[in-house]
C-alpha cells in the first residue's frame, strides 16, 4: 500500500500544483494586458475628451455667472442712481410747478381783487349819482309839497308867512 500511496501521490503532484503558474495563467495574463491596452488606448480617450469638455464647460458657466452677477450689480447700481436722479428732478419739477401756480393765483387773485375793487368804485359811483340825483329831485319836491302841506295845516291865512319861513328854512340847509 505503500507502493500505490507513494505513486499516487508522485501523480498527484505532476498534476496540478495552483501554486505554480503554468501556461493557462501566462495567457490569460497577456490577453488581460492585450484587453487593458485597448481600452487605455480607444475607450479612455474619449471620454476623457468628454469630462475634459464638461469640465471647460463648467468652468465657463460659472465664469458667466460671475460676469452675469457683476452686470446685474451693475445694472442695480446704475438703476439706483438713475432713479434718485429722477426723483429728484422730479421733485424740482413740482416744487417749480408750485411755484409757478402760486403766482398764477397770486396775480388772479390780484386781477380779480383789481376787478372787485374797480366794480365797487363803479357801483359806489353810480350809487352816489343816484342818490345826488334822488336828492336833488327831493330837495325840488320839498319845498312844494312843504307849502302845500303848511298851507293845509295853517288854512286860516297864517301860511303864506309860515311857508315863507319854511321855505327861508329849507333853503338855508341847502
């Protein structure tokens, strides 16, 4: 048994020993070297090429941003200005505006107090006419209707001196 052990086992040991590497191992390591080479070689590249591209283009969407955000700061700041600007020519506008109304009303307000004042002086002359007028009419109907109510008071023949008198009277106070 011996025998038979001892020539098994020397099979054994021409057969298969994994931690030898025989031809098996040598070729499937250079068609893995063979396989990595035409990868390197076509598949890398390209998609290099593509994250190199994507890569420019994020540099370039956030150098765009950053100039986008610089206009707009830009564009904030001169629209600030530009509406102080306004507003304060704005504020000159109407404040002139004022101005120019309150002399408006101002010289109205003169025409008009000139007119008032003008038709007061027409009317107080035209008043004073009438009532010169009113009064020279009275004054010429005084003394006849005088006499005549003297001669009915003093019927008995007294009038005509009493008339006289009131006449005399009358024509003194004028």
């Amino acid at each position: 048994m011996t025998l038979t052990t001892v020539s098994v086992l020397a099979e054994g040991e021409k057969k298969d020993n994994f931690l030898i590497p025989n031809g098996t191992f040598l070729v499937e390591l250079v068609i893995f070297l063979i396989v990595l080479a035409v990868i390197w070689k076509f598949v890398v590249p390209p998609i290099q090429s593509v994250l190199q591209a994507r890569e420019a283009q994020a540099v370039k969407t956030n150098e765009d941003n950053q100039k986008a955000a610089e206009a707009l700061r830009n564009a904030q700041r001169k629209y600030s200005e530009e509406l102080s600007g306004a507003r304060t020519e704005a504020t000159s506008i109407r404040d002139q505006a004022r101005a120019e109304g309150q002399k408006a009303l101002g010289e109205a307000r003169a025409a008009a107090q000139a007119e008032a004042d003008q038709a007061q002086a027409q009317v107080d002359g035209e008043l004073r006419a009438q009532a010169d007028r009113i009064s020279a009419e009275l004054k010429g109907s005084v003394g006849p209707l005088s006499e005549e109510l003297a001669g009915k008071v003093l019927n008995n023949g007294a009038g005509v001196s009493i008339a006289d008198g009131l006449e005399h009277d009358l024509a003194g106070r004028s």
